[in-house]
C-alpha cells in the first residue's frame, strides 16, 4: 500500500480484527474511560427499558437510542479538545472498506463511556447492543466506500447515505459540522445539521498534520494535540 492514509486505515482495521484495539486504547487512557464505565455500570441506572413490553419493541428502542447516542458522541468528538482525537478519522484522504476502521485510541476510549451510559441508564441485555453495533459497523463499512449514492427520498429523510457522510468528511470549510448521523439521517434533521448539495466534495483535512511519518506516530501526535488543546480549555476556564 503506497497511499499512506490507506496505510493508517490498515493499522485500525487489523489491530481491530486482532483485538488489539481496544488494548491500545486501555494503555494510552491509562484505563481511565474503562474505569468511569465500569463506575457507571456498576452504580446502576434507571432500567428504562423494563417499561417497555414487548421484546421487538425493546429492540427497536435500543436501535433508536443506540444511533441518537451515536449522533451525540460524533457532535461531541467535533468539539474541542476532543476534535484533536476525531481529526485522525478526518485525515483520511479516500475512502475504503477499512476506513470505518479508522480512529484515535483515546477517541475509542470516550466512546466506550457513552456506550455505557447508555447501558446503564437502559438496563438491556448485551445481546440488543451486540445486534446494534454489528448493523451500526456494516452500516458504517457501506457510509466510508467511497459510493455516491444518494439514496433518494430514504437518504433525504430516513437513512444516512453515502454521499451524505463524505460531505460531512469534506476539507472545504462550508460543509464542517453537517451530517452526523450514523444509520438514521432523522437526527440531523432534528437538530439542524443536515445538509445536501452537488458540488464535488474532497475528503480530508484543509492542514493535515497526519499520513507523513507512520500510524504511530500519528498515535502520539493525537495524544500531544489532545493535551496542548485540554490544557488551553483548562486555563480559558479557571
């Protein structure tokens, strides 16, 4: 592979496979988001789910909850310093079938404290969540394929399509912060982030510091950029 963004997507793709991931990000956190999660899911929540009768609809009600939380967490990971984790995703400079694969350690890391949340505050079963990640993962393999389908009246108002999530990776300024969604394009709409057009779109980032010099590197710039923006956010703050 002599595309170096491919390269990086690689690294995700097979470190997840192997399950490595996950104990990367266990190593670079410290184990912090880990711990706060198991806290969370220990303390226990409201079991909202127990309120819901039947078990498709109980289903349906993960599903539901499991994408809008995934909406939330991806409008989170734009902010800063968090945005510093999320750039790496957004230094991709085409897609792939891997792509989806491609993230920051410490970004798993906070997305396993909103998995949690979630879990705790509805008490379901692992399996719903199990069902929702894997549809969400495919979901996501079909969004990063680099296909420009716009998915008609669905894609206007029921599904995020393809060509909606490469808009929302595009490097041209006028399309940040649009097209969050992950499977339902309903959200976006909800909280007006939505957006279409038929311009030519180029993923990427308008100053990329990402793909020159190796996915460990790029590790550990993440890290660095993190901790310089926290601490900038700290000191506006207090």
């Amino acid at each position: 592979m002599k595309d170096k963004s491919t390269q990086g997507d690689f690294w995700c793709w097979i470190l997840s496979i192997l399950n490595l991931f996950d104990f990367f990000t266990l190593l670079f956190s410290f184990g912090f988001f880990y711990v706060l999660s198991i806290v969370f899911l220990k303390t226990g929540g409201l079991n909202l789910l127990s309120y819901v009768p039947a078990v498709y609809l109980q289903c349906l009600v993960i599903f539901c909850l499991g994408d809008l939380k995934h909406y939330l967490w991806h409008r989170f990971m734009h902010a800063l310093p968090f945005w510093e984790l999320h750039k790496y995703h957004h230094s991709a400079t085409e897609f792939n079938l891997i792509t989806t694969s491609r993230g920051h350690f410490l970004e798993r890391g906070v997305l396993v404290f909103f998995d949690s949340l979630l879990f705790s505050l509805m008490g379901a079963p692992l399996a719903y969540f199990a069902i929702f990640l894997w549809i969400k993962e495919f979901y996501n393999q079909l969004l990063h394929s680099n296909l420009n389908w716009s998915l008609g009246w669905f894609g206007k108002y029921i599904f995020v399509s393809p060509k909606a999530h490469k808009l929302h990776h595009s490097k041209a300024p006028e399309f940040y912060g649009k097209n969050f969604g992950g499977i339902f394009v309903f959200w976006d709409r909800l909280f007006g982030t939505f957006m279409s057009t038929e311009k030519e779109i180029t993923i990427g980032l308008e100053e990329n510091p990402y793909n020159a010099y190796g996915f460990w590197w790029d590790m550990m710039e993440g890290v660095k950029a993190f901790g310089k923006s926290s601490l900038l956010l700290t000191k506006k703050l207090f």
